[in-house]
C-alpha cells in the first residue's frame, strides 16, 4: 500500500488488527513452512532472550492445536503447541 501512495496516520495499526482477524492469515497447514518461537531465560537478571528459529516443515496437524514439525537440515520430526509457531 507504500507503493501505491497509501498512507494514513493509523494504517499499520489497522493492517496489524485485520491480518490478526483474518482466518486464512492464521491458518498452519501441514506441508506449510513455520518459525518457531524460543524463548531462553538465563541465570542473569535482565538478560531474558528470545527468537525465532527455523524455518520448519509441518508434517502432522492435532485437533487440539498440537503440531509435529520437521528440522529440513537433519530430518528430526518433534511435537510443538500451536502458540509457538508462526507462519513463514
């Protein structure tokens, strides 16, 4: 929308909200491309650190929001909430 010229005071506001809203942005399909969020606490105060990593294969989809998800690099297959992961 930048580059068509678009622009209003509250616009990346309003795109956050509708892409939140949207199902079909927020759908994980198995086969899909995912990040998947790792958050590191340490031992030192103030040093909290988190990231995301990937991206990763989704193989199997649970009905409760469960995913098994593939590392492409070395082929390990591990079970993750849903929470975690975001579309790549």
């Amino acid at each position: 929308m930048l580059q068509c010229g678009f622009y209003w005071p509250t616009m990346f506001k309003d795109t956050y909200a509708f892409s939140k809203t949207c199902e079909n942005c927020q759908k994980v399909d198995s086969g899909q491309n995912v990040l998947l969020y790792n958050s590191r606490l340490y031992l030192f105060p103030g040093k909290l650190r988190s990231r995301w990593s990937g991206p990763f294969i989704v193989k199997h989809v649970y009905p409760y929001g469960d995913f098994d998800i593939e590392n492409p690099n070395n082929d390990n297959v591990f079970k993750v909430n849903g929470h975690r992961l975001k579309a790549y």
